[in-house]
C-alpha cells in the first residue's frame, strides 16, 4: 500500500504555511527596480523558482510503502545423545536410528525454508552442547555415549542458544527419561519461562512406553562375587532370578564354567515360570566343584522376545578351586570372644574355608539337633567344637562325626563350660576319638550355665611349650622364648591326662605340669584337644601375627598338611565385580613363618584379556617389628577401565623361587541408570509440551513429524511483521542535490541577470 504525507519542519505544517506565505509576499511586493516587464518577469519568475525549493525543502513531502515481512527468529531442535538411546525403539530399530531419522525429515523441510528463519541444532545428555553446522542432514558425527540425561539442561540451554533472537520454537527429541540429578532449575520452571516468553515446545517423544506389565525383562542378582573351593567338594550357587512381564512364560537358567582359556562349558541349567507380572525368585543350585585352577561362573537367564534390555541377564563369580580339602565346620554353643578371633584369623587364608553354626543353650528342649549331614565323610575335612554340651549333637551325630574321624577329618575341641567331661563327651562316641582321659562324673546338665566348679584351672595361666611340633613354632629362635613371652590365659580346663597311645603327645602345658594342649591319631584322621579358650588375648596385646599363624599352623596339621605354611603371597581386593565409576582399593601383602627382614619389594599390574599389562601406583606398608612373623604389604587402587575382565598381578620385583606370583581376576561393568530404565517416558514430554499448548506446543509421535512441520511452517506465516518504506524529499542524495541545484541555480541565475542588464 502506497500513501502520499507532508512532514514540515519542527513538526508544524501552520508555522510552514505562515513562512510560505510572507516568502510568497515579500517576492511579490519586493519588486526588481525596473521598468522593463519583460526584465521584471523574468528576475520574479527565478526569485519565486528559488523560493519554491525552500518550500518544498520546509514541507518535506514524503510517499510511503506499507508491506508484511517475515520476522527473524531461531528455531531450536535439540536431540538426545545419552546411551538410552541405543535401546530399541517400539519398531525394532533403535532409538538412535530413530531420532537420526526425525532429525533428517526436520531438515529436510525446514532447512531454507525462509531466510529469516535460523535452525539451530542441540545435543543433550548430562549437559547440553550446541552444534557447530545445523546445515547437515544427519547425525553421523555424533554418537549416544552420555551416561545420563538432563532435560532440563537441554531446555535452558535452548534458550540461551538463542543469542537475543527471537525463538519460533524449540523442538525437544529424546526418551524423556530424567536420569542426572536435578541441579538447579528443573524442566518444568525452563517450560514455565518458555510459556511467558510465548515461546512453544514441541516434543518428539521415541521408545516404548508402558509400565511394569509391558516392560519385559529377566534378570540375575545377588550372585556373590567369588568362592574358594576345594576340588571335588559339593557347593551352592545362590541368586535371584527378577523377572517382570513374564507371568506364564518359562525362562531357561543356565550354569557354565569359564576356564582360565576362555573356554565354556555348560554344567547345569533349570526352568523356572513366575506366576506374577513381577517376581523375585530365589535359586539354588548345587554344584561339584572343578579340577584346581581359576574359573569363571556364569549364571544365565536366556533372553527372551521383546526383552528389551539384556545386559543384566547374567552375572559372574570368579571361582579359585584348590588342590584337597580345607573345609571346616565350626560348631559353638557359647560364643564367646574366642571364637570370633579364632574365625577372623582363618578366614584371612583364602585356602581354609570356614563355616560357623551356633546352637544356642536356649534350644535345649530341641535337642539334638538335625545338622543335615554335616558328619558325613568328604562332607568337611576340620570339626572345630568349642563350649557346646554333647546332647546337642546326640549320641548318633556323634558316632557320625566318630566314623569322618576314622575315614581323615580333623577334630579339634576347645575349652569350656561343656567341654570334655563337664559336657558329657566323657560317655560319648568322641570319649575314644579324643587324645585325652575324660572324667564321666564332672558332666553337667545340658542347660546348666553354672561355672565348673574343681574342672579349671585358677587363673591367670601362663603356658609353657612342652615338644617342639610344627603347630607350636611360633617364630624366633626359640620358640619356648615365644611362648613365655605370651600373655597369660584366663583360664583353661582341668584334664585327666592325656591318653597312652601312639601319636599322643601334649604339646603345651602349664607351669605345674597340666596338660593345656594335646594331639593324637584316630583312624586316618588327626585330633587336638585345647584345654583353654582366651587365645584371642594374644591378638589384644598385639600378636596378632601370632594368633594367625598357630591357628592355620594347626589348620594345616589337622589336614595333614603341616608343610604348607610357608611364604605366600595374600591378595585381597574391595570388590571382585565393580562400576567403571567406581573402582576400589586393593592390598597384597607377603606372609612368611619366619621374621625375615629381607623381604622383596613387591609391584602390582592390571592384566587385560589381550595379556597387556600396565602397572599401578602402589603404596608399601611393613609389618612390626615386635612380632616374630614378617610381613610386606601393598595398597593401592583399581585405575578406571572400559567394561570387561582383567587380572590383578603382584609380583615380586625381583624373581624369587619361593614366592610365586599371584593373580585376582574381577570384572568392570556398566551400571549406567541410562541402561538401567529401558522404557520411555512420553508422558512426561507431553506435559512439557502441553505447559505451552497458549502459544500453540504440543508432542508428536515420530510417525507425525508431518504434522509438526506444518505446524512449524504455520506459525511461521502468522509471524509477519508490517516494514514501511518511506521515501521523503530530499533525503536521499538525488532529490536533495536536486532542491539544491534548483534553489542555487535560480538565485544565481537572478544575480546575473540583474547584473548584465546594470540592476546589481
């Protein structure tokens, strides 16, 4: 639309009608002093010429032009990048493949739409980044490798991406799972601020929705970390089985060792049916441990149709199997703090695997109870009794754990309350296993809580060593030296004597001559007889070391193998299976019967599945020297690696024969929460969108990216904004040296003429 105006100067079109007409006036009654008309005529014509400009330039008359433009504006599409995204899509494609997709037709059609319209390209995950060139089609350069997603991120850095333009919009595509912690400002406040900006969300929610009846997923857990075996012995494998969506539907276990080749082997495997859409189930299985060596123990859950998520579908356990026998069954009645030392010192060597039932006084009425076997022969290769009274077990288990005796168990009996004659073992099946005479008429009642009166020895005891024996040499050059050196005994039972028979022999004794610790044969098997139960002193006053080594060193008697304490070398780790994230502390440490100062300096390396090794940054601790065992230790942490299995090495740093290298193995897996939730959550996207629904937001399905576009492209055609185009009167260089040239050339014409004709 063309229009005509004036615009007089200061604004006042009277004041310049005013001016006009006295300059019309004074031209016209200001006369050229000349009689001649035609001389007349000509210098009023060039006067009124000339101040006809002036006018002209004093009335500014202007022509204006009114037409509708496209405003400038940013239009904002952000796109997940977080590892959600490589989970399937509700089509079968992944939802990376998916978003690449809606991301491709976007640009397609928007790119170039009109060239006030600038796209701008976000990527999001734990935060959000723009990208350097929109102007591409796909997302090639791009990969879903966030470990968490943050919407609201996404959302307040589209704003800012905006650089002071005014937004068309903001396209938000991902799975709208919120899985970073929420720092600051949450999504919903970022919509609010859209909504009173008048900017609208449009949201392209991808991946299957639904809750737990839809979701459909098996999973194993709870599997411990790693078991100490010994070859041949019977184990349980325990761990759950969570399923969900699976009511009716039969999910297959399987059990496979994984040798130290990477070779498997199937050993078991079982069905199991949940009855709800959301189950745990527990599962035990026994199983024979291998040949000696290191293994892998994978339990499986088979994947199933339209499992979504199948990485948590199995786990490992790192499984160390040992040449013979090293089990030892633990049965106490009171428990005392003897027995908590005792545990802690052998559970310190991965090579004697412990087990402890307590069977309370309280249960008397319940006597004997049923251990299920635990005497059968092969079944453990050490029965350690502390205070526990011989109706406990009854004269049947009894006579069980008599015959395992006979067939190569050791038995060791501590002393107590209920101990040998006070406890009724005197008129027991044990009375002719133990190396020790029994008075039948110190027995007390099962239930009887009451000291033994004329059965202990009066404290404080010191112990003497009476025979050098490879379970009494504690260290030092003289081990009686140790072992005066010891602190006192609380107390200790008073024995008969030992009996007279081959192989009984009393190893410690008091200072009057009592017998405190007594050793003999039954059978194939080995019996001890410990008068005292106050060990755990030793560890108190700081011979821990100490403590150790007499209880494996008469472990290792019991098992027949009293040769076997020498060097070795101990490896502990925090955790066998970890996060990435989180990778734990490690400790080696040189254990040695002998208090040598000469001990190697160790180094610690990471071993790969390709047998690359790369060492670790370590710190070294030495044992006290005040204890007669030596000792080196390191520490140190796991490095961060990528998922999968390594090997943890400690080594001497110089080759030494008599201590080997030992190795950990333990696996680094990925428990990234992206992974973890396999549904989407388009809900919550909508209601983003919907915030925004005034100023036209809304959330469409990827197969409605059509639909999104045309709406793009609709509230770009509403978003014209009136441009004006005036073009005034001497303004612009032309018309106004043309008003100059006129207004100068006809007061100067007038000049000339007036003087040519002798008028100036």
């Amino acid at each position: 639309m063309t229009s005509f105006a004036l615009e007089p100067i200061y604004g006042s079109l009277l004041l310049t009608m005013a001016v006009a007409a006295i300059t019309v006036g004074v031209i016209v009654t200001v006369t050229p002093p000349t009689e001649n008309q035609t001389q007349r005529r000509w210098l009023i014509t060039l006067r009124l010429l000339a101040a006809a400009m002036l006018l002209l330039a004093a009335f500014r008359p202007a022509l204006f032009r009114t037409d509708n433009e496209l405003a400038e504006a940013a239009l904002i599409v952000a796109v997940d990048t977080s590892r959600s995204m490589t989970l399937p899509d509700r089509e079968g494609s992944t939802r990376w493949e998916t978003q690449t997709t809606v991301w491709r037709t976007l640009a397609d059609n928007l790119l170039g739409l009109d060239d006030q319209l600038d796209i701008r390209l976000l990527t999001y995950d734990s935060d959000a980044r723009s990208v350097a060139s929109p102007a591409i089609t796909s997302l090639d350069s791009e990969l879903p490798n966030g470990k968490s997603t943050n919407i609201s991120s996404a959302a307040l850095v589209a704003i800012q991406s905006a650089e002071g333009q005014p937004i068309a919009g903001i396209v938000l595509v991902g799975d709208g799972t919120q899985t970073s912690p929420l720092v600051g400002m949450g999504a919903q406040r970022v919509v609010e601020t859209l909504d009173s900006l008048g900017v609208p969300l449009w949201t392209v929610p991808i991946g299957p929705a639904g809750g737990a009846s839809a979701l459909r997923d098996a999973a194993i857990d709870t599997l411990p970390e790693s078991y100490q075996l010994f070859s041949g012995n019977e184990f349980g494998v325990d761990f759950q089985l969570t399923t969900r969506g699976m009511a009716g539907i039969n999910v297959p276990i399987r059990i496979s060792w994984i040798d130290s080749n990477g070779q498997q082997s199937e050993i078991a495997s079982r069905k199991i049916v949940p009855s709800n859409a959301t189950e745990i189930t527990p599962v035990s299985i026994p199983l024979l441990a291998p040949e000696p060596g290191t293994y892998r123990l994978r339990v499986e859950a088979v994947p199933q149709d339209k499992e979504l998520i199948t990485t948590n579908n199995a786990q490992v356990a790192f499984v160390e199997v040992r040449e013979g026998g090293g089990r030892i069954l633990y049965l106490e009645g009171n428990p005392r703090l003897e027995q908590a030392f005792l545990r802690r010192s052998l559970r310190r060597f991965p090579d004697l695997d412990l087990d402890y039932r307590w069977i309370p006084r309280d249960t008397v009425d319940r006597w004997p109870v049923d251990l299920d076997g635990v005497f059968e022969p092969g079944r453990y290769d050490i029965y350690i009794i502390g205070d526990l009274h011989a109706d406990a077990l009854g004269e049947q288990q009894l006579r069980q754990l008599a015959n395992a005796v006979g067939k190569g168990a050791g038995l060791l009996t501590l002393g107590g309350s209920h101990a040998y004659g006070g406890g009724g073992y005197a008129n027991s099946p044990l009375a002719e296993v133990l190396p020790v005479q029994m008075d039948a008429r110190r027995a007390r009642p099962a239930g009887s809580i009451s000291p033994a009166t004329g059965s202990q020895l009066d404290p404080p005891l010191k112990s003497k060593l009476s025979h050098t024996h490879p379970i009494t040499d504690l260290g030092g050059d003289d081990p009686s030296v140790t072992w005066n050196e010891l602190p006192p005994l609380l107390g200790a039972n008073r024995l008969i004597g030992p009996k007279i028979a081959p192989g009984v022999q009393v190893l410690v004794e008091s200072e009057t001559g009592d017998p405190l610790m007594v050793t003999g044969e039954y059978g194939s098997g080995r019996t001890t007889a410990i008068a005292f139960d106050s060990t755990w002193r030793w560890w108190r006053t700081g011979r821990s070391e100490i403590h150790r080594r007499f209880w494996r060193q008469l472990a290792l008697w019991l098992l027949a193998r009293e040769n076997s304490a020498d060097d070795q070398l101990v490896i502990s780790m925090d955790a066998r299976r970890f996060s990435m994230d989180q990778p734990p502390e490690f400790r080696a440490e040189i254990q040695t019967p002998n208090s040598q100062t000469n001990l190697p300096e160790l180094i610690a390396e990471i071993v790969d599945s390709t047998g690359t090794a790369t060492p670790l940054n370590i710190s070294t601790e030495t044992g006290s020297d005040q204890s007669p065992t030596a000792s080196k230790a390191i520490r140190g942490r796991i490095s961060k690696l990528p998922v999968g299995f390594y090997r943890l090495r400690v080594q001497p740093s110089v080759p030494r024969e008599s201590l080997k290298p030992e190795e950990l193995s333990f696996q680094v897996i990925d428990e990234s929460l992206e992974l973890a939730q396999p549904m989407a959550d388009p809900v919550y996207l909508k209601q983003l969108a919907e915030m925004t629904s005034d100023h036209g937001g809304a959330a469409f399905l990827p197969d409605e990216i059509d639909q999104l576009i045309a709406t793009i492209k609709q509230r770009r055609s509403l978003a014209e904004t009136p441009v004006i185009e005036r073009y005034r009167l001497g303004d612009g260089p032309l018309t106004g040296w043309l008003l100059f040239g006129l207004f100068a050339g006809a007061l100067s014409t007038e000049w000339l003429l007036r003087r040519q004709w002798g008028l100036a």
